[in-house]
C-alpha cells in the first residue's frame, strides 16, 4: 500500500500515473492539525477529454468481456481491499478525519460491493415471453450503458466510489471517477489496487480537479459520456440534472438528508440510545443517513434526552488517527461554522443545551457531540442538514403527530422508528415518505440492499441488484418463429 506522498502530482489515466495538462496542484489536508498530507494533480479540461479517451477506448473490449472474468477481476479486488484495510483505513482518518475504528469499518463496507457485484456480474439476466396478441416474441436483452461520469463526496471517501465502480463494472461500464479534492488519496489508492486486481488500462480513470464545473461541463458534453452517477448535496444534485438534461444523459442522484428517528413510548430505551448513537455519530454526524431530527413521545422524551445526552458526553473527541477516538473532527472549518450557526439559532429560540454545544478548544476542525431538547419546528436545523455530531431533540404526542413531523421536509432518504409494537412499527414505516427504513435499527447501510431516497434526496438506487441496473441499458427484440 502506498503513502499519500506517492500520489503527488499524478492523474490516473488508461492504467497510468499521468501528469495534468495545468502543472498545478490541490494541498490535501489533515483536518485533525491542519497540516498538509500532501498533493495532487488538479486537473483541466483536457485532462477531462483525455480521461474521457481512455474509457471510451476501453470500452468495447470491456462490455464484450465474459461476465465470469469481469466477475473474478472484481472478486480480486475485494481480496485486496479486505488484505490492505489497516493502511487504507489509516489513510482516509488522515485525510477525512474519520475516528479510526469508523474508518475500518468503511474499508469493509467498502469492500462489500466489489464481493457482492462480483456475485451479480454473472446474472444480468433478460427473458423471453409471447406477446399477449401472439404475433410475435418479446425478447429483451441488457446491455452496458457506456462510459459513466462518477461524482463521489469526502465524507466516504472509499464507500461510495467503490459503491458506483463495482456496478458499473460488473454491468460491463468503463468510467472517469471524480473523487471529492478534499479526500482524493483514497480514491487513487483504490485506483491502484484495481490495477493489481487486473482491471483492463482505461476502464477505470481517477482525475481531481480544483474547477469541478469546467471539469464536469466539459464531460457532460461529450457524447461519449452516457452515465452520470453523483453522490453529493441536494443543491450541486439540481445543478448536474439541470446540465444533464441538455444531452440526456441517464442520472442517479444519491442527495442530502434529513433523517427523522422516533422513539415511540413503548420503546426499548437502552436499544434506542445505542441505536441513536450509531445513527447520529457514524462519522460525527457527518453522513447524509445521519438522524438528524429525534423525536420522542411525551412519556419517554425526558428520560431518552438524558440518556443520550449521558452517552454523548462520555464520547472522546481527538485526531482521527488516534485509536482511542470516537469522534473525531469535522472535514474543515466551514463544517463547524456552519454548526456553530445552527446551533445558535436553535438555542434562541427556546432550545436547551444537555450537553456539548461548544466548539473543542483543541484546535483544528473539532466540535463535540452535542444534544439538543425541545427543538422548535421552526429552528434551521429542523429543515437542514446539521452534518455534524448535534442531536435535536422533539417532543411528539401522537403517531399521527410523529409522521407528520417526520414527513414534513423536502427530503426523504433515510428514517429510524423505534417501538416494541411490530404492527405499529411497520405501519409507521409504510407511512413514512423515505427510500430506506430503520426499524428498531440505526444502522440501514448493506451492499445488498437498495440504497436511494425519494423525494428531492435523489434518484436510482445503489447497491443489490437495483444497483447494477442503474449501469444497463434493456434492448427489446420483437421476433418470432
């Protein structure tokens, strides 16, 4: 496994370490310190053409290899993945700052979807039926969409790239992965692993860029490009669909969220609050599955509130690399004054602070997990993403008061129930308006399952099958004999 050192100065183009057409570099930084890990190639638009290049000429030969080998290509590389997780994981607490047993945790996951795409690359499966008419066969057939354009965020930095490469590979894809500039070390590493693993020069192409807009305005508008697939906010979302649109290019969209997570009276409280803490502090809050509205019913609020308050506090803040962290500090300083904002808002308008609130004299990016109670709906943080290790507390009465509460937001991505009712819990769970339901469970996130949210937190899905699909284009064939 390489140091970040040994990625400075190089795009990863047709299989190799290249340098960019600008001669310029982006500092990727430590945001535990401040100090610079290092740098990488920022790269212009004819950097963009000549990753385009690559994967468009890659790309026959690829779609026309036999699913059993892409399948064993993908299966390799998990191997690698699961052999190198301590020096991955090390790499993305440097540059992401994640706690290091969470960074760990995402190496796996991450690996997952190279192990599960593996499985499903050899059943991309059509049908034949007979026309309801009887005049002719329908026959319908799946095959690769094209070149796809991969737009992944820093707070995953391994996860969602591998979530959209695996995919798009195992359906017989080439592509150009963007990986956010403030985590860009991860992404070239697994660059360099898939390259080991036996990926074909060209198929797979990493590019960072400082002009992300030039950069992916110029890839859009090529005709190569048949795929875009972005993980990201809500508001860069509308902006891709709105480029998007103009060539018609197929989108996924994996956008913002702002999970609700109710804990009815009859809950089991010691569940709910671990439930809580990984829900809330998978990467400090810095997740768009994060829980980011709690709701509790009136006869258990105050005694949830104190409890997660009590679990929060007791959480060790430090620098993400240090083994002992359990929360670790957020991407940069905007992340915290954005927090610091919200947080102000909220407690002007009559909520109570138990504790955290502010931010870590420590120095660098910290700000210690927080609980907030009797969050008013109209505090800002009610409607936006906190992206960050604050927990809002609501008082409800009612189920139906919980879903409406729960239901009232643009977004609709991810929501956490918990109740010891099974009926009441499904049936809250059908009348929530969110792509993924945790039940009794703050953890939702699996290589197989659908991941995807309705509403504006995106479009498509990633992961099982579904994911896959995303990468295939259905051909129908009307015959007959």
């Amino acid at each position: 496994m390489t140091q970040p050192a040994s990625y400075e100065g190089r795009l990863f183009i047709g299989g190799a370490w290249t340098k960019g057409s600008r001669d310029r570099r982006i500092p990727v930084m430590n945001p535990s310190d401040g100090s610079v890990l290092g740098q990488v190639e920022d790269a212009g638009v004819d950097d963009a053409r000549a990753a385009v290049d690559a994967a468009s000429g890659a790309a026959a030969a690829w779609a026309a290899t036999p699913p059993r080998k892409r399948a064993e290509i993908l299966r390799r590389a998990f191997e690698l993945i699961v052999r190198d997780v301590e020096p991955l994981a090390r790499l993305i607490s440097l540059e992401n700052g994640k706690a290091l047993r969470d960074a760990r945790g995402e190496v796996t996951y991450a690996a997952e979807f190279f192990r599960w795409f593996s499985e499903e690359a050899v059943r991309i499966d059509g049908h034949l039926s007979t026309a309801p008419s009887g005049s002719n066969r329908i026959l319908v057939t799946y095959q690769p969409i094209g070149v796809s354009l991969l737009i992944t965020p820093w707070n995953f930095p391994a996860a969602m790239a591998t979530r959209k490469i695996a995919p798009a590979l195992a359906a017989g894809c080439t592509c150009v992965l963007k990986p956010a500039t403030e985590t860009p070390l991860t992404a070239y590493a697994i660059a360099t692993l898939l390259h080991e693993a036996g990926v074909p020069d060209g198929v797979v192409n990493v590019i960072t860029s400082s002009t992300t807009s030039q950069v992916v305005d110029s890839m859009l508008e090529d005709d190569r490009v048949r795929k875009l697939s972005f993980t990201g906010s809500t508001e860069v979302g509308r902006i891709l669909l709105r480029k998007a649109a103009d060539r018609v290019v197929h989108s996924s969209m994996e956008l913002g969220g702002n999970a609700p997570f109710l804990v009815f009276d009859d809950a089991d409280l010691d569940r709910a609050v671990e439930g809580a803490l990984l829900a809330k502090m998978r990467n400090g809050g810095q997740a768009c599955t994060a829980a980011n509205r709690f709701f509790a019913q009136r006869g258990v609020a105050d005694e949830f509130a104190r409890r997660l308050a009590a679990r929060m506090a007791a959480l060790k803040v430090g620098p993400g690399e240090d083994e002992a962290t359990e929360c670790g500090p957020l991407v940069n300083g905007a992340a915290v004054s954005k927090i610091v904002e919200l947080m102000d808002d909220a407690v002007s308008r009559g909520a109570k602070v138990l504790c955290g609130a502010m931010p870590n004299p420590r120095g660098g990016c910290f700000f210690p997990p927080t609980v907030l109670f009797d969050v008013p709906q109209d505090a800002a943080m009610a409607s936006e993403e906190i992206f960050g290790p604050v927990a809002a507390i609501s008082v409800f009465d009612t189920e139906d008061e919980a879903v409406q509460l729960a239901n009232a937001t643009e977004y609709g991505l991810v929501a956490y129930v918990y109740t010891s009712d099974l009926s009441r819990g499904l049936r809250v769970c059908e009348r929530l308006e969110a792509g993924m339901l945790g039940l009794n469970r703050g953890l939702v996130s699996d290589p197989a399952a659908p991941f995807g949210g309705v509403k504006q937190s995106g479009l498509g899905r990633e992961g099982a099958h579904h994911g896959m699909l995303e990468f295939l284009e259905a051909k129908y064939i009307a015959t007959d004999w």
